[in-house]
C-alpha cells in the first residue's frame, strides 16, 4: 500500500487526533533521548515517505517547519516530551495543528530558560493544544506570542507554569491576532514572585478575541512587568496607537483566583476606551487586602454581566452594573 495514505499507515493515530483532515500529513515529536519511543525507533517504523519528507522530528520547530501550509498538517507531540527552548522560536507554518499526546504532568513540556525566550505564533488558523508551557528562568518574555498580522489562532488544553520559586513569565500569552480563541487552559503564577500577565492583549488588533472557560492562579502583579500595566487579563499600555479599537472582546465563564495580597489586578481593559464587547458570568476571588487599592476589575468599554467575585480587600470597590461582590469569607 502506498506510504502517502495517512489514515491506513497511520491508523492508530489518526483515531486519537479528530482534527486529522484527509490529504493532511501527520508528523510526530519525541525527546532525543528517549530510548524507547525515541526518534530512532519511531524512525524505523514512520520511515520517510516516498517524497522524501521524514515524519520524526526531535523538535516542535522542525516539525512545523517540514509541514505544507493550509493542509492540515498535525505535529503529534508524544508523552514525555521534555524540551528545552533556549532560544526564540517561530512557528509560522498556516493551518498546522499542534497536539500533545499525553495527560497531567506527562503531557509534553516546552521549557524556557532564559529571559529572552519566546514561541512566537507568526502564521494564520494556527492551533495549540494540550502542551505545558513551564517557565524556569526569572521573567521569562513571554510563553506564546500571537504576531499581529495573523489571525484565527487556537490555544486550548494548555498549562502555562513555573517550575520553582523566582521563575515565572513576565506574559504568558500575549494575544494581537483577531478571530483567536483561548479556551480551557490553566494559568499559574508563582505566589511570592508572580506574572505580570496571564494574557496580555495587544492593543486593539485581536478583534473577535475569544477567553473562556480558562483557569487562572496565583500573583499577577508588576514584579513580572513594571511597565505595562499587570493584570490576570489585561490590555497592554505599550500597544500600537495605530489601532486602538478593539471590537468583538468576548470574556467569559472563566475562574480568576488571585494571590496577591496587596495591589490584585484582575481584570484590567481601562487603558483604551475603544473596547467593544461583554465580559460575562467569570468567578473571581482575590486574597487582597489592603485597605487602599486601585480597582482590581476595569472594564473599559466592554459590558459586565454576571460576573461574581469575593475579595477580601476592605476598602470600596468600584461599582458595576450586572455583578456581585461579596467581601470576606464565606462562611462568616
């Protein structure tokens, strides 16, 4: 049978990837040094194909750089992957799914080491899925940089963490790409360091921007970035004021627990005026409290609506049509 059929030659992978398109080549990543998956055994029974492209890679880049744009290519990340960056990279190939296979802490791991490290997104439709973004250097740049230009990427499944205490992402998702949606990811910032972002907006350039369903935990704060405006969901001060309308922002049914006891920002889309969208049914929780604090939640011109949040600050905090604030604990 001809190599090029992918769903007969790969079968059993294609069952456990229900984004496989027909024609789409399916490319797979494992460690260097693993000796019982690895590349040299996965070599021997994924050989390469008649046209001359091999299938195993040892990096995510490679991988993305061998794939067809706008064919539906999948790179398979296999359990266990372990890399470390060390380095800025680019995946930029239009329409690649980009899938780790693996579960919990087993699930494949990017790690970066130093400050200057980034991924950055550079193509259209591109899409994350299930990989676990582990900081382990002090302030780190940022996990995923979503390039302005580009639209339609998809982050979901994903962990963005720390490895130990001082190592975390001054942004862990910076978003400037419209029609993107980030959905069902954990954001975890150390507790005595922190994130200056979990996801940074880019000025008004990701419009259609969707963020729901997403977990995020732990200091947010200007200890990650000093300059440009901290919060567990923020608009960048720094953005492009050559675009600075931002329209179709959906926020909604996301959890926002923050650690910070003293300056928490949750929700932080006052620095441009022109936001156009609704910010609906999130839970927050904030452990601040000092008895003077700016407001933790700003919405700009975005629309609350069911929003909860309990806060155990005691100072007031501002008003907003179509939310509950509940102060203290619980249980008093």
């Amino acid at each position: 049978m001809s190599t090029q059929n992918q769903l007969s030659r790969y079968g059993a992978i294609s069952r456990e990837i229900p984004e496989l398109a027909p024609g789409a080549k399916v490319f797979l990543v494992s460690d260097s040094d693993d000796t019982t998956v690895g590349p040299v055994n996965l070599g021997a029974e994924f050989p390469v194909d008649n046209d001359g492209v091999a299938r195993v890679y040892t990096t995510i880049q490679a991988a993305v750089n061998a794939a067809s744009a706008s064919r539906g290519d999948v790179i398979a990340v296999l359990p266990g992957y372990d890399h470390t960056l060390a380095r800025a990279d680019s995946w930029a190939t239009a329409g690649v799914h980009i899938i780790g296979i693996g579960s919990g802490e087993n699930r494949p791991t990017v790690r970066y080491t130093a400050a200057t490290d980034e991924v950055g997104v550079g193509a259209n439709y591109v899409h994350i899925k299930n990989l676990r973004f582990l900081s382990a250097v002090d302030s780190c740049a940022r996990a995923l940089d979503l390039d302005t230009g580009f639209g339609g990427a998809k982050i979901e499944n994903c962990i963005f963490d720390f490895n130990a205490t001082g190592n975390d992402f001054r942004v862990m998702i910076r978003a400037g790409q419209d029609n993107t949606v980030i959905e069902n990811n954990q954001f975890r910032a150390e507790d005595t360091a922190g994130c200056g972002k979990g996801i940074d907006i880019w000025g008004g350039y990701p419009d259609y921007l969707t963020i729901k369903n997403n977990f995020f935990y732990g200091q947010f704060d200007t200890v990650g970035d000093t300059s440009n405006s901290a919060g567990v969901i923020a608009i960048d001060s720094a953005h492009d004021s050559g675009d600075t309308v931002l329209s179709g922002l959906n926020i909604s049914n996301n959890t926002i627990v923050s650690t910070d006891t003293a300056a928490a920002l949750l929700i932080n889309l006052a620095t441009i005026a022109g936001i156009r969208g609704i910010v609906a049914g999130n839970r927050l929780a904030t452990y601040d409290t000092a008895t003077a604090d700016t407001a933790q939640v700003a919405f700009g011109g975005a629309l609350p609506l069911d929003n909860q949040m309990i806060t155990g600050d005691s100072d007031v905090q501002q008003s907003v049509v179509g939310n509950r604030l509940m102060r203290g604990n619980l249980d008093s």
